[in-house]
C-alpha cells in the first residue's frame, strides 16, 4: 500500500466513523466535494496544508491519517 492510499483510505474511514458525507467533510474543510472523492479514491496526492483542514474537519490529529491500518 502506498503513503497516498494508506492517507485515503484513513480519511475514508475517520470521515465514516463520524458520519460524514463527502459533502459535509468537503464545507467543514474549505475544499470541493470533487477533490475530497478524488483524495479518498486516491486518484490525487494532496498537500499537508489540505491534509492539516481535513484533520480539523474530522477532529483528529493529521498524524493520525498517516498511521498503518
């Protein structure tokens, strides 16, 4: 598993555990929908800025994105 899928698949599943849409994590962290499906289907690397609003978005630490699943 790659570093971008590993923080895709984290993200997925930090943003199911809360119960959010795409939608609703996409508004809490200032980005598009689009980009937030296309992060977690790893189909795009983002930067640490983006992953640092989305750690915010979920309530947790942006290390925890990059941990081993």
């Amino acid at each position: 598993m790659t570093l971008r899928e590993r923080v895709a698949k984290n993200i997925m599943d930090c943003r199911k555990s809360v119960s959010l849409s795409q939608g609703n994590l996409a508004r809490r962290a200032g980005i598009s929908r689009a980009y937030v499906g296309k992060i977690e289907n790893a189909q795009f690397s983002t930067s640490i800025d983006t992953i640092e609003k989305i750690a915010r978005a979920l309530d947790v630490e942006a290390d925890v994105l990059f941990e081993p699943r």
